[in-house]
C-alpha cells in the first residue's frame, strides 16, 4: 500500500548518563575515546588506554552524585518521554513523525538510533539536538558521530540552536514563575541562570557557546519580564585548566557575603532534569547554601515533557522542515577537537 504523507524521522541528540552505578565507568570510557574529546599526537594508539585510566579514577569521584539521585541517570527516560511527546505533537499538525533517541556515551547509541531510523523507512530526517547553545563539547560531537555512521541519501535537515525561539524560551520563562511563586515575595530573590562550564581553550578557539548562553539569559529575563536582580555563573568544572567562570558555588559565597538570603537557581544550558540539576544545584548547591545562611533555596524544574517545551520543539522541527534541503548529510559547522583529556566538557556528568 503507497503512503500518501512523508515519514519524518526525528533524531533527539543527547550526550546520555549510565543508567546504574555499574554503568558510570563505561560510560566515563566511552566519553573519554570520543575523538572530539580526547586529541593529541599519536591519540590513535594513546586514546584508550588514557580513556580506561581516567574513567577508572573519575567513576569514583562521580559515584555519590548518582547514588543521590537513585543510583542512575534520569536522562535516557526524560529524552524518551520528550520524543513520545513531539511525536504527540507533531502528529497533531498532521506530521507522520517518528522519533528517535540517540545518546552519544551510552544507550541507545547513535548507531542504534540510526538502525531503528532506517527501518522505519523515514522519507526525510531532522536532526534535533537538544542542545538550546552550540558548542563542539556537545552538538559538535553529536553531529560529527552521527556523520561517522549516517550512510543515506535521504534529506536530512539540522537544528544547530534552537535557543532564540520564542516559545522556548516560553518555556522556560513558565518554570521560573513556577519556582519564583515559592517565595512569600517573588520579587526579592537573586535570580541565578547556571550553565554547563567549558575550557576557555575551546572558547578561545571560536567556540560561541559562551556568546549564546549570555544571549539566552538576556532573552529569557526580557520575556519573563522580572525586577529581580540576576547573575549567570557555570558549573561542572574537571581538572586543573581554566574554565568558564564563576562557579555555582564562588556564587554563591558572593551572594552571601552581599547578605542575599533568597536564591532562585535557573539551569539554563539543560532541557530536561539529570545528575548536575538534581545532584549538583538540588542537593549540594542547597546544602551549601544552607550552610551560608540562605533562608530560602529554589530551582526551577527542568523543561522536560512540559507541554510549552514540547510545543516549542514542534515548531523547531516546523521550522528546519521549511528550510532547504541539503544535497548532503549536515557536517557540524563550528566543530572543533579538544587537545587535552580534561577538556571533556561533560566529564562524568550527564
């Protein structure tokens, strides 16, 4: 029987998170041979046996922030919650949509997404990483695995950003009301965006992650049209190089010591909750600000399957489906390699 409507094929890029304390270091090794992580001369021989060293140290300095989440990462079940709803959604707008979740350092693997992609013989494809920012540490690396395994010549159109729309930032414009009608007045807490930090080696490269991630903020404190002061600051830091700064908590010791007693954290580089929004900021940022003296500590709640969030990627994947189509498989724009193995911009974190 002829189908009378194109098969769209969605591809929900993330970078993924072990599923079970057993599953951290490897998936610690597979992020650290990712050869848009780890480059260096002679990286072909060199790469695994660094990856296994470094994996096997850092798993045990991860293991807490998992074991205070539930033992895993609630990422994989987010991500798949968020492409059942687009299909939802998309289906709504009379989309034949098929979704399909590819992580980059644990399962379902990119390779796995594309043989499911495949078999559901999509006449065309957009790409969707749920990355709002670009950086190579992520959508880079997302796209360039999927170039390594991707063999079609089915159009295939690609979402590098997506933190300009409107209606995402709708969204999360919703989860900060949500966190700020918490506080007995919600227009005295300190507003405090933070975001994934990066090597400042690879902002120094070209990478405009940082560049978007200030534009975000501004656009979002435009469209959610609040008096309260704010500030952005980065977390996740690993080894010894410089990072993007200031850290979540050099922040929070500021806000202290300027007597700010209300906080409200916004995560503003994540689309849905994992170990660095409910382990870093929901349990150790809050014990230590806590332990500072702030009277009240709120974050807003990850994107998530939220309906404005899942309305915001329709019209993304509205959008990209109404833009050109490529001759070729999308090779990632802006991507660059990391030299040094502490420029893993994820490093155990999901």
């Amino acid at each position: 029987m002829t189908r009378t409507t194109r098969r769209v094929g969605i591809v929900l890029f993330q970078l993924g998170g072990p599923d079970t304390l057993e599953a951290i270091q490897p998936f610690l090794y597979n992020l650290f041979c990712d050869p848009d992580i780890i480059d260096f001369p002679f990286a072909r021989i060199g790469r695994k046996p660094l990856a296994k060293l470094i994996s096997t140290t850092r798993a045990r300095k991860v293991q807490h922030h998992y074991s205070t989440i539930g033992g895993g990462s609630p990422i994989r079940p987010n991500t798949e919650r968020q492409a059942r709803a687009l299909e939802t959604e998309l289906g709504s707008q009379g989309i034949d949509a098929h979704c399909f979740v590819a992580m980059r350092y644990w399962h379902p693997f990119t390779r796995e997404a594309i043989a499911q992609l495949q078999a559901a013989e999509c006449d065309e494809v957009v790409l969707l990483p749920m990355y709002p920012q670009y950086s190579s540490t992520t959508t880079g690396s997302s796209l360039n695995e999927w170039n390594r395994h991707f063999h079609n010549e089915v159009p295939v159109h690609c979402v590098e950003t997506f933190y300009r729309n409107t209606m995402y930032q709708d969204s999360i414009a919703e989860k900060v009301n949500q966190a700020l009608s918490r506080f007995r007045r919600p227009e005295r807490p300190e507003i405090v965006f933070s975001a994934h930090s990066i090597p400042m080696s690879v902002i120094e490269k070209g990478d405009p992650y940082q560049r978007q991630i200030e534009e975000t903020v501004a656009l979002v404190m435009e469209r959610g049209g609040w008096s309260n002061s704010h500030r952005l600051c980065y977390q996740s830091k690993v080894g010894a190089s410089r990072w993007l700064q200031p850290s979540l908590t050099s922040t929070l010791r500021q806000l202290a010591g300027e007597k700010v007693r209300e906080v409200c954290i916004v995560p503003i580089a994540f689309v849905s909750d994992h170990v660095e929004t409910l382990g870093e900021i929901d349990h150790e940022a809050r014990y230590l600000a806590g332990q500072l003296g702030f009277t009240q500590f709120e974050m807003s709640a990850g994107l998530n399957d939220s309906p404005r969030f899942i309305q915001a990627l329709g019209q993304i994947v509205q959008d990209a489906l109404a833009q050109a189509v490529p001759l070729s498989v999308p090779m990632c724009a802006h991507g660059r390699k990391l030299a040094e193995p502490q420029y893993a911009a994820a490093a155990g974190l999901d």
